[in-house]
C-alpha cells in the first residue's frame, strides 16, 4: 500500500517531472511497438563485481515511467529483459546490471525503472 507521500508525489510532482524533463519513448517487445509514452532518463554508473571477484563499472541509461502509460492496443504491458526502447532516436536494451534486476517497480507501484544498454 503506498503512503500518502507516495500518492502526493506521484499526483503532482511526478507528471511536472515529466512535462518539463520527459522523452517520447517506444517500448518493442515481441516484434510488436507499444504506443508512445513519456519517460524521463539518467545516465548512471553502477559498481559490479565478477564471479572472479573484480570490481566494473557499468553505464546504463536508466529509464523511469509510468506504469500504467505502457500500451499495446490498449493493454497495459510491463517491460523485461531484452525488450528494445527507443528514444531520441536512440535504440536501448533492457538489462540486468550485475545483481541489479533489468526492471524494478519503484514505491507505491506507479512506475517503473528500467537499466538499459545502449545499442544503436
């Protein structure tokens, strides 16, 4: 159950978020493109160690979004690993980053985070 500061947040300040910082994006998943949405990203640089115990560092374009905005003919989708983003004219894969799992609902379940690798 998400808090009252959850919902506050989530009512206002994350639609201001995105009207003022946000991306059209396309999710593709199955050979099939969703509807557009709107998404706003980051660059980050997570720490990840091998099975060999060395330390990498990975950059990923993190994506975040609102969950109930991802359609295919009017179904609400949820995105996963290998599925394809395209932003900006950008194409990005979902992944995993070390421990990190590909896509992760942030509080209250009303968006999700997605770590992408860019490929084209």
């Amino acid at each position: 159950m998400p808090s009252p500061a959850d919902q506050l947040l989530e009512i206002y300040g994350a639609s201001q978020l995105e009207q003022s910082f946000g991306v059209s994006v396309v999710l593709r998943q199955n050979r099939r493109d969703s509807d557009a949405f709107i998404a706003t990203w980051s660059d980050q640089k997570y720490e990840t160690f091998g099975d060999d115990g060395l330390m990498t560092i990975v950059q990923s374009r993190d994506f975040v979004f609102a969950a109930a905005d991802v359609l295919m003919e009017d179904v609400v989708v949820e995105p996963r690993q290998g599925d394809l983003l395209t932003a900006e004219g950008s194409k990005f894969q979902i992944a995993s980053i070390g421990k990190l799992p590909a896509v992760e609902k942030l509080p209250g379940d009303y968006r999700w985070l997605v770590h992408t690798n860019k490929i084209s």
